[in-house]
C-alpha cells in the first residue's frame, strides 16, 4: 500500500504555483530508464510553460504533507508544440478531437496503490469534460535487448492496454534530449491512443 496521499486537480493557469516541483519530480523520475534523461531546469521551464498557459490544462497531483510526489498532466493537443502535433497530420484524426497526456511520474516509495489509475481516471475526465474524444500519450521506444535495460524491468505497456490504449506504430514523433553519459540525443516516441467514440 502507497504511504498517506491527497490527490489535488489544477486546470489553466492554476497549474502555475505548482511548476517548479513538477519539474523536479520530472527530472528525479525520468532519471531512470527508460528515459535516462539528465534533467535541464531551463528546458522544464519552458515545457511545463505550455500547461500554464492553455485554459484546457490539468495538473493531477499525488502530495504527501507539503511535497508533491507524483504528478500527471494533460492539455488539448492543439495547445501542445508543433512537434507533438506532427504523428498525426496525415492521419485521420483532427488534432483537436486530441486531449494529450504529458506524462505520469511517481516516486518509487508511492506505486502499485492504484495512484497511477487515479492520474489516468483524472486526466480522461478532463478530456471528456472539453468534448475531446481520442486520449492519447507518447512513449520512448527502447529495445527490449538494450544493455542499459536493468534486470527485472517492467514496462507499462500492460497497464496502457489495460486501460484501452493501442500503440499505433508509425505514429512517431522526435525528441532530443541530454541522456545520462551520452549528451544530447535523438529519440523516437510512439503514440498510444483511445478513441472514445467507437470509431477507431
């Protein structure tokens, strides 16, 4: 069972106050495979930005006493930047029928207590609330055979398709970011999509 936890919901510019400690929640989780990312403050800055300043916003947030442990967050697609749009032009889906998941982070003392149901549950409602009706989120593609990959490793991938999610392969996009001991790289990051209305 998670230790004691308040679940707290931000929209818009409500998401402002609460920035910096998504940010160092971001750069604390991401740290670990299968990102590896090596956080840059200056860069959290100006991507959690892009939540303050849409109306459609939501910040889910897991806060033990006064620290926020966990974070999930979500925008309409058409607030994001051009290089979370560019999976889906070409696609039969108009980007603003999108409502796009950020990112769920947790620390490791809080997970497999249902958190990370509740960051998904929000964030659906969100989108249900905007009359959104395709939810979709990206994720690092790594090779199962990566030698980086630690022992016992378990990737959500179960839990997304749990939760009606589908990979859609082709629907890549490109992020660089700085990679513990390899500096600035290129990766790709794949959509996962549900289509609330049956179509697709």
């Amino acid at each position: 069972m998670a230790p004691a936890h308040r679940i707290e919901i931000f929209h818009g510019n409500e998401v402002e106050p609460w920035l910096d400690a998504v940010a160092r929640l971001r750069i604390a989780v991401f740290r670990d495979w299968p990102y590896l990312y090596e956080g840059a403050p200056d860069y959290e800055k100006e991507y959690l930005a892009t939540y303050a300043k849409s109306p459609g916003s939501v910040f889910v947030l897991a806060i033990d006493g006064d620290e926020v442990v966990g974070a999930s967050t979500g925008l309409p697609l058409a607030d994001e930047t051009d290089a979370f749009k560019s999976p889906f032009i070409g696609q039969d889906i108009a980007i603003g029928d999108v409502f796009y998941f950020g990112e769920s982070v947790l620390l490791p003392g809080y997970r497999g207590g249902g958190i990370g149901h509740v960051f998904f549950d929000a964030r659906e409602a969100r989108a249900r609330e905007l009359g959104l009706g395709i939810t979709a989120f990206c994720a690092v593609d790594r090779g199962d055979d990566d030698p980086r990959r630690p022992a016992g490793y378990r990737s959500n991938k179960a839990f997304w398709i749990k939760r009606g999610y589908a990979r859609r392969p082709g629907m890549t996009m490109r992020l660089e970011w700085n990679e513990i001991g390899r500096g600035e790289i290129d990766h790709e990051l794949t959509f996962w999509l549900r289509d609330w209305s049956g179509r697709r």
